[in-house]
C-alpha cells in the first residue's frame, strides 16, 4: 500500500483554504448584500377630492313639474268597512275651505265605496283627509270633482285646451301604479277624438287615444300638456289585446271637465252613485276594467 507525501497533502489543503477565502473576499466586494430597511406600515390611500357638485338652476318647466308632482295625491275609498287604495286625484281649485280635486268618474261610481279620502302627506298623525263627491259625470265623460277641506298648502294646476293639441304632441302625468308610490309618465297623442268605428265601448267615444304606460291606480291622474304647463285630460283606461299587452290608452278630453266645472258652479250637483247604473251593468269602476 503507497503512502502519499503529508507535506504534498497539506499544501494542497492550504492552498484551497487560500482560494476559498480570496472567493469569500472578492465576492462580497463586487455582489454587496443589501442593506436590512426598517419595516413601515402601509399609508392608508389619499382622499379622493372631487370638485363641487353644483346643481343645476331650475327652469321653469321643471318649476312647473314639482307643481304636477305635488298636486297629484293618492285617493282612498272606503271599501265595504275597509279602506282601500283605488284611483289618483289632482288639486285644480283653490277654496276657502281646501281644494277641488279632479279624478275620474269610474273611481267615484261605483256603489260599494261608502268615502272616499285623499291622502296628501302621509307622514301626518291624520293622513286621511275626507274627500266629498261634488259632481261626477255622466257615461259618456269619465271625470269627477271632489271637495277636500284642509289647510295643508298644497299647489294646484289649472285647466288647458286639448284643441291646442296635435297628433305627436308630448303629455306627461304623475300617477300612483298599484299603489307602488307616486311615479312619472310620459307619452304622445295618437288620436284627437276616439269614436265609433274605432272602439265600442261608448264611455271612451270622444277621448283622447295615447301611446303613454298606464297602470292600475293611474286613472284620475291629470294629463297635462308640458307646452300649456295646463291639464288636457283625465286618464281613464286601456285597452288590451288578446295576448294581454297593452293597445292604446285613453284620457277624457279637458273641454267635458269644464263642463263639470260650469254644472258645479250654477248648483247643479248629483250623487256619483246615482249615475252608476251602467257601472253596475257593465262592471266599469276601480274593480272591473278599466285602471
């Protein structure tokens, strides 16, 4: 067995030991490590700042829509001891004692509603307010007049001329849809004066055809000419195909409210009820077709 030289062995250790300690040296010096950071937490983001919102200046057709909107009010009946939402009605006269309201004949006529009242703020301890039939009108004009005593103030918006209309002309109108709250509508005129061939129901001969969304407790809601900033109507009603979508809506022309307004002025009143015969007959009222 052959026996390295140790002097052989221990040259070769040292000289490695030195390699070693020049790779230590010499690499520090080029590839420095990182110096330690102290830790920070993160800063929360800065707050966004946005510039000033500053709204916009009334004008006087939106002035005129906040009248609209707070003149038009729900109205109640009491339903066989129970007091129901039925119809929407909308302040057109100041009295001494309250306001006359407008809404449409069918919401007063028929037999079983025993009051009606008209709910005008309804965060009030006594929100609602008894309203009395004044003058409703006859089968072929869907409108009434209601009294409503109160000293709430509350706008009122006056009568216009339907004659002033075309067809296209924009009307808008605040309503209550199923009770859902109070919402607004837009649409057009379609017709001037519906009549016979064009629908049989003689109630609607003679009324304004629409292309406007009208739901179940929109009837009696004042349709108003946003260029008169005046009521044209009375919402009445819809008719449906026979795949249940909407066809054409209808409002009772302004000119048979005034004729209303004439009779109640030279004393001439009667009692809705007492013109409710057909209503009876035909189901039209609050509970049976139309809105």
């Amino acid at each position: 067995m052959r026996i390295s030289n140790p002097l052989r062995i221990v040259s070769s250790l040292a000289f490695g030991l030195v390699v070693v300690l020049a790779g230590l040296t010499f690499g520090s010096h080029f590839n420095p490590a990182p110096p330690e950071v102290p830790y920070q937490a993160p800063r929360p983001p800065l707050p966004i700042e946005l510039p000033p919102i500053t709204p916009p200046a009334p004008t006087h057709a939106s002035e005129f829509l906040q009248k609209l909107e707070k003149a038009t009010n729900p109205l109640y009946a009491d339903v066989d001891g129970n007091v129901r939402f039925i119809c929407t009605a909308t302040a057109i006269q100041k009295i001494p004692t309250g306001y006359i309201f407008l809404t449409a004949r069918h919401c007063v006529a028929d037999p079983r509603l025993q009051g009606w009242f008209v709910v005008i703020d309804k965060k009030s301890d006594t929100p609602y307010i008894k309203a009395t039939v004044l003058l409703a009108g006859d089968l072929y004009t869907d409108a009434a007049l209601l009294q409503v005593n109160t000293l709430l103030d509350i706008p009122t918006v006056p009568l216009g001329d339907e004659r002033l209309l075309s067809i296209s002309s924009r009307v808008e109108y605040f309503g209550f849809p199923q009770n859902l709250g109070k919402f607004y509508f837009e649409g057009y005129v379609t017709s001037l004066k519906i009549g016979p061939p064009a629908y049989s129901d003689p109630q609607w001969n003679g009324d304004l055809g629409l292309t406007i969304q009208i739901g179940p407790g929109s009837s009696g809601s004042a349709l108003v000419d946003p260029q008169q900033e005046a009521i044209v109507g009375v919402v009445t009603g819809v008719t449906y195909s026979r795949l249940g979508g909407p066809i054409l809506s209808m409002a009772t022309p302004v000119s048979k409210v005034r004729v209303l307004v004439s009779d109640y002025k030279a004393g001439r009143t009667k009692s809705a009820v007492d013109v409710g015969l057909f209503d009876r007959i035909f189901g039209i009222g609050p509970f049976g077709r139309h809105n």
